[in-house]
C-alpha cells in the first residue's frame, strides 16, 4: 500500500518559490522572470531571508540557474501556444505559479498540473484562500505514481485529450528517480499525439561540472540526503538523449544550462550568472 503523502508542498518546491522571489528582491532589473505568488503561496514567515539556504550572495548562481529555467519553460509554453498547441502538462508541479502569472497565454491552454495528492491538495486550498481560485482551464491532477493505473490514464480522466499535441515540462525531478522509472516516463510521454513537445532537466555528473559550482552540488546532495529524497540519478547529456532516442522521441535535442548565461544574462552589470551542473533534454514526438 503506497505511503499517505503529507499535505504539505516538498522543500525542493518551496525553496525554488522563494529563491525566484528572492531574484525580484536581491538582483538588479531587468529581471528574468517575476514571480511573487510563490512566495505568497508558500507563505514561509517573516524569518524566510534568513535561512541559510537563502543567502543573497551565496545562493545567486542557483537562484540566477532557477529563474532561467523557468523563463526558458514559459517562452517555450508560449511559443508552442502560438503554434497552436492548446495542452500544457506538468509533471511534478510544485508550486508552478503560470497559471497565476501569465493569464493572457493561460487563457490560450487547458493547463494539467500533475503532483502528488497531499502536497495538490494543500496547493489548491491555498489558491483558493489567496483568491485565485481554479479557473476552467487549470487542471489540479493528484496522481499517486505508486498505484496500479498509470499516470497517462489519470491524466486522461482528468479530462487530457490524448490525441492532440500537448507540450509536457518535468523540472528538478529526474534526480530523485531511478534511471528505469525515467526511461519509464519518457516512453509514456513518446506515445502522445504527434506534435508533442517535452522539456525535461537533468542533473550533470559533478565531472562535469565547472571547478566553482563542484561544492555548491555536494552540499545540495548533503541537503537533499538530509531530508530524506536523496539525488538518486545524474546524466551525462549524451546518456539522455540516448534514453529519449530509445524511449521512441523523432527528434531529440541537450540545451546546456550553460547557454542560459548567454540567452537571458548578457550584458548584466552586477555579473549575476547561473550556476553549471542542470541541462535540459528537449525532444518532439
């Protein structure tokens, strides 16, 4: 019988909510992304700038990689809603504010949050006492992957429509699963209708992370070890396109983390750059 899930969001969710906050706070404009209903969903208290793991100057290159990720997935959201493509689906979506944030291109999409029961729970109660609500088109999908249906099939029920395109996004995940179960969710994600789109990060092996950011991951691990989801899977990038390849993607590209430096830092006077160590896997089927 699979474990009853707290109703409480992970840790992992709740940092990345206030270190995108953290950015509107500590960093100079223009900033990457704008995100203040995380924060106010977490509602972490008064001493939440204190925390260790919240340290303006220690924490920049992670704070700096994880508002680049999230503005490479909502540029790619919004370039596949352009495109035509009117499903989003979210694999493990913590405290994703999109909904939230980006009504306009919100408006154009049926968006499919998929996490696990307790922590969704807790989430929608908070949407509705912060007067947000869940309008039609947001989808909160509790699925348990530890039961015997699979999640496609939840989805489905949700209301997912499995013969149309949809662009399917997983961040910070893949490191608390064994290789088998992402091979696993790859091959289910391969088998969407045609047109479908996936952005899917991975961590590096520390080999092959730059000399600066080798600590910052071990003491990530340590943290992570601590409470109890340890980082279980790291990727050298060719290992994940080799896994999509196989998993039955037509097209399958590695988008360096550190390209995001380029894509969305260039010419910053305060030097603000994001850390080395996450890649992503983009791949169409």
């Amino acid at each position: 019988m699979a474990e009853e899930q707290p109703e409480v969001p992970d840790h992992t969710a709740v940092r990345t909510a206030l270190w995108r906050a953290l950015h509107l706070e500590v960093d100079a404009p223009p900033h990457v992304i704008e995100d203040e209903v995380g924060l106010r969903l977490a509602d972490p208290g008064d001493g939440w700038r204190a925390r260790p793991d919240m340290d303006p100057q220690a924490t920049r290159g992670f704070r700096a990689a994880i508002v680049a990720r999230a503005r490479f997935i909502e540029d790619l959201v919004t370039e596949q809603a352009d495109r035509g493509v009117t499903q989003y689906v979210i694999l493990g979506a913590g405290l994703d504010t999109f909904a939230q944030r980006r009504p306009e291109v919100a408006a154009r999409l049926r968006i499919f949050e998929v996490d696990q029961p307790g922590p969704q729970a807790w989430k929608r109660r908070r949407l509705h006492e912060l007067g947000y609500g869940i309008p039609d088109g947001l989808h909160l999908v509790p699925v348990d992957f530890e039961a015997a249906t699979p999640w496609p099939e939840q989805l489905a029920a949700a209301g997912f429509d499995p013969g149309r395109p949809a662009v399917v996004v997983s961040t910070g995940v893949t490191m608390y699963l064994t290789k088998d179960a992402t091979a696993d969710t790859l091959r289910r994600i391969a088998a969407f209708a045609p047109g479908s789109t996936l952005a899917m990060t991975f961590l590096l092996p520390p080999e092959l992370l730059d000399d600066a950011d080798r600590p910052g991951l071990r003491a990530s691990q340590e943290g992570a070890q601590a409470s109890g989801t340890p980082f279980l899977s790291f990727y050298p990038p060719e290992e994940m396109l080799a896994l999509a390849r196989e998993a039955g993607f037509a097209e399958v590209r590695h988008v360096s983390g550190a390209s995001f430096a380029e894509r969305y830092f260039a010419g910053r006077a305060d030097g603000l750059r994001p850390s080395s160590g996450e890649d992503l896997l983009l791949a169409r089927s």
